[in-house]
C-alpha cells in the first residue's frame, strides 16, 4: 500500500486564540458611557462657581420675563421642598426647593434645582441668585400670585447649568440689616397693610387673605418626628401635617412648635418641614415675626402655621416691632421680679400677697429696686436660682396704706 500523502494543513502551526474583549457595563441606553462616566458626571463635586459674562445688580421690581444675565438680593421669606418625578432613570432630577426672596421692592420665587448638594437654609437668610433666564409668574394653582407679589419666577439648576448659582451669605449676615439690600423692610413712617392683632386674628382675620400678625417668640418647642399624608405628587399642607397619618408613600417630617404673643394674646406657630430649623436661631422674648397670610387652625390652642402662600420676615424694621421687643423684655423682667410661693411649716402664702419694703429688697438681693429693675434677664434667671429654697426670716409690719 503506498504511503499516504501529509495533509496541508499539518504544514501550519494553529495560531493561539485572540482574546474576548471584556464586556464594558455600559448605559440601559447603550450610549457608549460606563455607568462609572455617567456617575462622575452627574454626580460631580461642586467647586467654586466663577461668572463667565457680565451680571447686572438689579432690584427684584426690576425684573421682567425674558433672557437676561442678572443678579438678585434678597433675604429669605419661605421655603419648602417641591414633590418632584419618581424616575429611576440616573439622569432625572432628584428634588426642588421653592425659595421665596424678597428685597426692598418686591417678591420672587426661586425654583432650585439640586442632585447632590443640599441646601441647608433658614428663614432671614440673605442669599445672592445668579441667572440668565427670567420666567414668567408660576401659574401652576399651588402659590397664590396676588398675595405673594411674585410676578416672575427664576429656575436655575447650578450642577447642571453653570450660567447660574445660588448663594448664602452665611459668614457676612449677623444682623437684621447686616449686608442687606438698601431699605430692607419698612421705613418707620411705612407701616405695612392689614395689620392686625393676634387676638383679632384669632376672632376671624384670618380669613382676610392679606392679614398680617406681628408677635415676638415666647418660648421654643423641642423637635418632634410626624408622618405627612401626601404623595409624590401634590404640595404638602402645613396645617394638616400637625396630624399623625401613616400612609404607603408618607414621609417622616420635622416639627417645632413656637409660642408666639403681642399684647393682646398667645398662639402657637407649628413649624413644618424644612423651615422647622430656622427656630433653633431664634431667641425668646427678643425675636419678633411678621406673618403675612399665615394659616391657621383652632384646636384646644389657636394654631398658626406657614403655608406656601405665607411669607415671614424676622426682625423687620419697624417701630411697632421694637416697641414688642420692649415689652416682651419688660414682661420677662416682670415675671422673674416676682418671686413666686412663701412657704413655711405653718402654711404659704401666694405671690403678689406681699409688698416688700425698699430695704428689704435690699438685704435680700444685695441691690436696690432700681438696680433690680434695670439688670437684664440672664441676671434675673441667677438671682431667681439663687434664692429658690432658701429659707429665709420675714419681719412682717402692718402698713395702713
């Protein structure tokens, strides 16, 4: 049998097999960008902000809807988180934040877009807005136009739009007028409309919608944790999350509950949300409010809360205003003066039963009435604890005036 021929193929060394290229985890969408792109661009780290074109300082009356490079100031009013899209989709925008400005002239609501930077604010801030684009007035049925004066409105997103940005002056504001826009507030000629008494308030101006309340802070309430009814999709109602209601899509809400008084009457302002951390800057018988359309409820206590359509400005600069401030520190000056219940093994006898002489008060506090008189409240608190069960001996006399 003859020898059988070699095969060509035996003359060829088999070549080793080309590698398969790993499989990238690219986009749902299949764009060509990782995940890990997608994240790194979305979710960047914020830097500090430099202005590109030249922005025009103007006054919030000022502005009028169209494509303009302007610069606003203003001091904070409100403020509330905006229900925004469930989308999973990473690109979707996460949350809003409805700030309402206010300066000198007028109004302006401010929708602030964010992803990852979150705005810490309070109630009085003053705040710098940049912007290339000035929209028309919200129309969309949940901010009352008329009461708020806000006939434009500006929709900016910083992380995603560097030809705007929004500022806090946090280290240049320690005080009511403190960097704040020429005017701030009212004039002490000026007073504001529809203002009205606590106690008039409560008897039915309430239903006035421009009723304005002016009231100094009386007394602060811890935080307390409260579950809001509402979905994703519609406003929350300040007045009703005062309510206890679990619900599949509800959220877990912060709530202060502040004490507020005039000379006519106490109520107490339920703080809701966000806007709940603005009461940890305030101070008891010094800070005073100026509630414009506040809601309202009466309950076992007359209850006024914030609403979007209500606007609040702290200390404003107002004669009335100080006038309060006066006399809530005589009232607490008042207060701490007298020194509550004697009591001793035979019985007790109330405060205001007794009248001190001149020399007694004297030999009790080591200081005359008039010098007790003008001591401040922190002074009054250590006197007050001081002589708390302290036993003390009472000469008493028989005065017949």
């Amino acid at each position: 049998m003859a020898p059988q021929c070699p095969l060509i193929q035996s003359f060829f060394q088999p070549s080793p097999a080309a590698p398969v290229p790993a499989v990238t985890n690219a986009d749902e969408n299949d764009d060509g960008f990782t995940t890990t792109e997608v994240k790194a661009f979305l979710y960047s780290t914020p830097h500090a902000w430099k202005p590109r074109v030249q922005y025009e300082n103007t006054h919030i009356a000022a502005l009028a809807p169209g494509p303009h490079c302007v610069c606003v100031l203003g001091r904070v009013v409100n403020f509330y988180d905006q229900p925004t899209s469930t989308s999973k989709l990473p690109y979707a925008t996460k949350r809003c934040l409805n700030v309402l400005l206010r300066d000198d002239t007028g109004m302006i609501k401010v929708k602030l877009w964010y992803l990852k930077v979150d705005y810490q604010l309070r109630l009085g801030q003053l705040v710098s807005v940049w912007t290339s684009l000035i929209s028309g007035a919200d129309t969309s049925g949940s901010v009352s136009v008329t009461i708020q004066n806000a006939a434009c409105t500006i929709d900016i997103f910083p992380e995603r739009d560097n030809r705007c940005y929004f500022m806090v002056h946090a280290d240049k504001d320690d005080g009511p007028l403190s960097g704040a826009p020429h005017g701030y507030g009212y004039d002490d000629d000026k007073q504001p409309s529809n203002l009205k008494t606590l106690k008039r308030f409560i008897e039915g101006g309430y239903d006035v919608p421009t009723a304005k309340v002016l009231v100094c802070v009386k007394s602060i309430g811890g935080r307390k944790k409260r579950m809001s009814y509402h979905s994703a999709i519609h406003l929350p109602r300040p007045v009703d999350l005062l309510r206890t209601v679990a619900t599949k899509k509800g959220s877990v809400l912060d709530v202060v509950n502040v004490i507020i008084f005039d000379e006519t009457y106490d109520a107490t302002l339920a703080l809701c949300g966000r806007v709940a951390t603005s009461a940890a800057y305030w101070k008891t018988s010094n800070t005073v409010l100026l509630l414009a359309n506040p809601g309202f409820r009466s309950d076992k206590r007359p209850t006024l809360s914030i609403t979007p359509n209500t606007w609040v400005e702290i200390d404003p600069c107002l004669a009335d205003a100080e006038w309060l401030r006066a006399f809530a520190q005589r009232l607490t000056t008042r207060e701490h003066v007298n020194l509550g219940t004697l009591i001793d093994e035979s019985g007790a006898i109330s405060s205001g039963k007794l009248v001190f002489s001149t020399e007694a008060w004297g030999q009790l506090l080591g200081r005359t009435t008039e010098e007790l008189a003008r001591c401040d409240t922190q002074l009054l608190k250590y006197l007050e604890n001081r002589i708390l069960f302290m036993r003390l001996t009472l000469l008493l006399g028989w005065n017949e005036k």
